[in-house]
C-alpha cells in the first residue's frame, strides 16, 4: 500500500504527515508513507483544498487535518 499526503508544507500538512506516519508505526503496518509538496503534481489529483491523503491513487481524505481513528479506517 502506498499512501501520499498532499501539501504544500502548511502546518495542517505537516500535521496530517505526522499522524499518518504515527497510525502506521502504531498498527505494524507495510504501507510506504511519502509527502507530496509540489503544485504540479497535486494538481492531478484534482483537489482544491489541502491536505489530502490519498491511499494507493485513489484521494481518502481531503480539506482538513484527519484524526488518527479516520487515518486507520482509510488504511486498513
């Protein structure tokens, strides 16, 4: 599984980051965790507002800072 958080560097964005990194340390998961920062390639994804957390392509969560229970269910 690969999961992308989408930002510019906000501190929203770096908080979702920072979540989403803690849910998969706490829950042993394999998913690969990478950020996203640059305009042209969030872009594709076709979302007005950030963060967003997009999970192997498909956007989960987007406009608002998720909490770590919404990150697990996106997840698992």
């Amino acid at each position: 599984m690969e999961i992308i958080v989408l930002g510019t560097g906000c501190p929203n964005c770096k908080t979702t980051y920072d979540r989403v990194a803690k849910v998969i340390a706490d829950t042993n998961s394999t998913a690969t965790l990478r950020k996203e920062e640059d305009i042209l390639e969030i872009v594709k994804y076709n979302i007005m507002s950030l963060p967003a957390v997009v999970v192997d392509g498909e956007v989960k969560i987007k406009g608002y800072v998720p909490t770590e229970e919404e990150i697990k269910q996106v997840i698992n």
